[in-house]
C-alpha cells in the first residue's frame, strides 16, 4: 500500500491537504476521496473510483499505484483527477459489501434506505462527484473499476450506462480497445450504479469497467491489468494523444435486453454454479423461474451476464444480453 490507501483505510477523517514531493497538491475531500489538479484551464476533468465492492481488490491496487507515482513525479498530471476508494468498510473486511450493494445505491436510490451506511457512502460520493464534473471545462471521464465474482468469455468488458438522448462516443470505445477491453455492454435503461450517475447528472463519458475476476490483496497478478494501467497512465499525463482509430469488428458490442429479477426466495436459476458471464443461451431453454414467472432464451444469441442468485429479493439477479450495433 502507498501513503494513500493506508491513509483511506485509516478510521481518521480525511480533511487535509498534502504537498507531495512532485509538487503536486494533493486534496482529501472526504475519507477515501483525493483530488489533484494540474492547474490548467483546458484541463480534461478525471474521475476514478475503484472498491464500490470492497473484495474487488485489484483496481485498487492499479488506482493506489498511480497515486504513487503522481506523488513522486515518476508520472506526470496534465489534468484535474478525482481518485474515490468508494466503499471502505467492504475494503476493510475484504468482502463485496456490508449491509447492501453500493452499487444499486446511486443516481438517488440511497434515499429509500437512509440507515444505511453504504447509503450514507453513496449519497457522499455522488456529492463529490457533482461538485467535481460542475468545474470541468473540458471533457468530463469517469471509469468505474471493477472485478467479476466469476470468469468472463470476454474477460476484461465494459458497461456503459444508458445515454437517453445522447450518442455512444465512438472515441471512448477507441480509447476502451486501447486498454484491452474486448466487448462493450450498451445498456438500454437508466440504472442505480455509479456510472449511470455521474452520466446522466454530470454530463461525463462514464463507464464500469470489469477487468477480470475478483481476487484478495496479494493475490492479484496486476501483469494481467496493464491494458487499463498504462492507458490511464497515459491518459493523466498526456490526454491528447492520438488513440488508433476504433476497429469495430474487433469489439463486439450488446445491448440489454432484459434483467432477471429476483421477486421472492422462489427464485430459482437453471444454470451452473460456475456458469462464465456471457455463455451462450440455447434456445428455449430454461434460464430462471420464480413461482409464476419463468425466463425462456429465444433465437440461440442471448447471452448470461452477472447471474447471482443470492441477491436480495427485488434487486436483478442477472442480465439477458443480444448483440448489438451502433446506430
């Protein structure tokens, strides 16, 4: 761990500011939050977030690593940067989260659960990050960096978040193949994560990108991370270098077609335990039923994506995903 991630894992509250030995100024804005800002006015304005689910371990340490080197000036910073190690008790404990899913908690979901404490995080993080995007003059970034509970066909994809009325960034999507991300999920509805609420309220390119499986601190091979880890380095310190041109029968592209929701402790799911996000789904097979409602693949496309069984009753216990194409 750097000075940084002991510093956030600390229980002392975060309202300080260091000057680190690059120069740089380093700003804690609440417990776990760090800002740095290069100081330009054409800056492009950055927010990473890694740990919404505290066992996800590995872009934490990728995130930690960075801070790193920024503070020593081994790496150099040509924007503003927001660095959030969103939820610290699940860090702590090494496990997803405590009481309930961080990541259904955002874009105001936290108010229907006011007693909790990772509702009490969400409400904070959501602050921070409006109050960040509201001085951005130039482009406004948000990755959200994740890990799998289980293995992947594609291992390392990225979500990204409904956009209404907006276009999908055919630049991003350059910028996500350049890091080594090998499908891209194009969600059809708005959503109660991080991303979808820094893209919807703070008008940013916002993307949860799951890089891999979840392993404990100390199990990670970060070799496997050097896709993300050197575009984000690259991104920070040079934001206007010239990203290849998207290949896009390189990137398969899915759109959500619907979510298996979990309405009681009937939920049943017919398929493995072990079962890799985006296996194909024969058709008219039997995906899940939960007393009266059953889910049946059509057409031989579909795809599973994040089957989870033990959630709570109410919260999505998997997507069903088609491909998809740009419009």
């Amino acid at each position: 761990m750097s000075r940084f991630l002991q510093y956030a894992l600390s229980s002392a509250p975060a309202n300080e500011t260091w000057t680190l030995s690059s120069g740089l100024s380093a700003r804690w804005l609440a417990p776990g939050c760090v800002a740095m800002d290069a100081g330009r006015d054409d800056a492009d304005s950055v927010l990473l977030s890694c740990g919404v689910h505290g066992n996800e371990t590995a872009p934490i340490e990728v995130a930690d690593a960075i801070l790193h080197d920024l503070a020593t000036g081994r790496l150099a910073l040509n924007c503003r940067l927001l660095v959030m190690f969103a939820n610290l008790e699940a860090i702590r404990a090494g496990e997803r989260y405590g009481e309930y899913d961080m990541n259904r908690l955002f874009n105001g979901a936290h108010r229907k659960l006011p007693e909790l404490v990772e509702s009490r995080r969400a409400e904070t993080l959501e602050r921070l990050a409006a109050d960040f995007f509201s001085a951005a003059k130039a482009r406004r970034l948000h990755y959200d960096l994740h890990t799998a509970i289980r293995s992947s066909v594609f291992e390392k994809f990225a979500i990204y978040p409904y956009l209404h009325e907006r276009e999908h960034s055919r630049e991003q999507l350059a910028w996500l193949q350049q890091c080594g991300i090998e499908a891209v999920l194009l969600h059809t509805q708005p959503a109660n994560t991080f991303s979808y609420y820094t893209s919807r309220h703070c008008g940013t390119d916002a993307f949860t990108l799951e890089l891999g499986k979840a392993r404990p601190f100390g199990s990670n091979d970060l070799s496997r991370f050097s896709g993300i880890d050197n575009a984000l380095r690259r991104l920070l310190s040079q934001p206007r270098a010239a990203v290849a041109p998207l290949q896009a029968d390189g990137l398969p592209l899915f759109r959500a077609k619907y979510d298996l929701v979990k309405h009681s402790e009937a939920f049943r799911l017919h398929l493995a335990d072990d079962v890799e996000n985006f296996t194909l789904l024969a058709d008219g097979m039997l995906i899940a039923e939960d007393g009266e409602v059953r889910y049946t693949a059509t057409g031989g496309a579909e795809r599973i994506l994040f089957p989870n069984p033990t959630v709570k009753p109410g919260l999505r216990a998997g997507i069903v995903v088609e491909p998809a194409q740009l419009d």
